[in-house]
C-alpha cells in the first residue's frame, strides 16, 4: 500500500547547532499537537468512515503527516547532531541527553512524552472530523509558535511550508465533513449519530 520516496517532502539541511531550538522543535514530534499525534489519530479514524472518498482522503492525509514526521526529526536530528558535550549543558538539554543522548524521541518541549491519550478515535464520522479539524488548527497554532521564537531561516523555512500544510489539511478535513452531512439522512445530522445501535 504503500511507496517510501527516500527524500523529504522538503528539504532540510541545517547547518547550525543548537539543542535549544531542537527542544522546541521536539514538540511538532511528539507533543500532544504534533505530526507523531496526527498520523496515529488519522490513520485510527479512517476505518470508520463509510464514505470510501472520506476514508481515502483521510488515509492521504495520515500519510502524509508521516512524512512529516520525517522532516521534523530530520530537523531536530540536524540541530544536534555531532554537538559538543558543554553545549548541551549550556542550553538545559541535559535531561534529554541522560536518557536519549541525541537520538530523536517523541516527547513535547516540555519533555512530556508522547501518547496516543492526546488524541481520539471515537468512529463517529463527524466527531472525528470536527476533532481532526481542531487538530490541524492547533498543529498551525503550533508552528506559528516555534516561528515567533526561532530566527533562524534553515529551520524557519521548512517549518513555514509545514505550516502551509496544516492549513490545507483543515480545508480538506472540512470538505470530508460536508461529504459526510451529506451522505446522511436529511434529519437534523447533529442529533443523529451514525455510528450508533440505537435507532
């Protein structure tokens, strides 16, 4: 099902080191509003949506947060890679480095790390959208955070077209939701609730 195109959906090549920028990074990797959260999110819901369009877009959507997924590990990856021991003392990364040295882990900036509890599969169509929607926003709301504190235009630039791309996630999250309300009964959509036995 699926093709691993070994190249980046954008390119990232880093060429400073900085351990600071990379914890702040960190989360869109395992925070709770992150591609890791994403991608598990999208690709649980996915099997409950009837409509084989929905199902599919969602199954795209999922893949492709993958991928970004890749990018922001490469980009945390890049900010630490072959750092100098006083460094990583300097910046507060010496928490992570006890228990990760410079690997990459899925955990926020915060240092909590990942959990499928932070996100919902709940296999009714419209929940799941209207969450999937709100998950997008906050994925922006997220990077537009990491824009206003990082200056630095190697990791601005990919983490711009990121952005970009949580943007037309959202579009194409509400374009399913109308898929769905239309598939559905004429009744008021709101007080029905497709995925239930009782009728």
């Amino acid at each position: 099902m699926y093709n691993y195109e070994k190249r980046l959906q954008y390119p990232v090549n880093i060429k400073i080191k900085s351990p600071k920028i990379a914890q702040i990074v960190l989360s869109q990797y395992g925070g709770p509003d992150g591609e890791s959260a994403a991608a598990m999110r999208y690709m649980s819901q996915k099997f409950a949506m009837k409509n084989p369009k929905v199902a599919g877009l969602i199954n795209d959507i999922a893949t492709e947060e993958l991928g970004h997924l890749e990018m922001v590990g490469s980009i945390v990856s890049q900010l630490v890679k072959d750092l100098p021991c006083d460094d990583i003392d300097l910046a507060g990364f010496e928490k992570y480095y006890v228990d990760h040295t410079l690997g990459v882990w899925p955990q926020s900036a915060g240092g909590v790390p990942f959990s499928a509890t932070t996100f919902q599969s709940c296999g009714d169509p419209i929940a799941d959208l209207i969450e999937d929607m709100a998950a997008e926003q906050k994925a922006r709301k997220t990077y537009d955070n990491i824009l206003s504190l990082v200056k630095e235009s190697d990791v601005r630039e990919p983490i711009k077209f990121l952005r970009a791309r949580e943007i037309v996630h959202f579009q194409r999250f509400g374009e399913a939701l109308r898929m769905v309300t239309e598939d559905m009964d004429k009744k008021n959509f709101y007080a029905f609730n497709p995925s239930s036995c009782i009728k």
